[in-house]
C-alpha cells in the first residue's frame, strides 16, 4: 500500500521513493505494478467524476431498464 499511498498523499512528489519502490519490486512484477498502478489511477478518475456530477440515487435507474422491477 505505500507503493499507492505514498503518490496519492503528495501528488507534488517526483514519483516513489526509492526503498518503497524496491520493497514492491520484491513481491510484485512489473506486470502487476503497472496494473495496480493503473487500476488504482482509473478507479481514482471515477471518484472525482462522481465527486464533480453527482446524481441522486435512483436517477439513472430507467436508463438501465431497472425501474421495471417497481423498486422504490
């Protein structure tokens, strides 16, 4: 987690530290850094879309036929 951590609380910093960086290389491939990594940047975009626009709950329900069930 500090590999992720680390990044996301200074975002002014110039990438990760070093001995962090070699702590994950340790248990994880460059392959699953780079998915973490991106997993963790996409999942972050989404948030700050639905921060930006919020929608009340329910509001796109008809958009995705669930409004038939008659849920309210």
């Amino acid at each position: 987690m500090h590999f992720l951590s680390s990044r996301a609380i200074n975002p002014d910093a110039h990438g990760i530290p070093n001995e962090i960086f070699a702590r994950v290389r340790e248990l994880l491939t460059e392959q699953e850094m780079s998915d973490l990594t991106y997993s963790v940047g996409v999942i972050n975009f989404y948030n700050r879309l639905n921060f930006a626009f919020p929608k009340a709950p329910g509001t796109l329900d008809s958009l995705f036929g669930l409004d038939k069930a008659g849920l309210k």
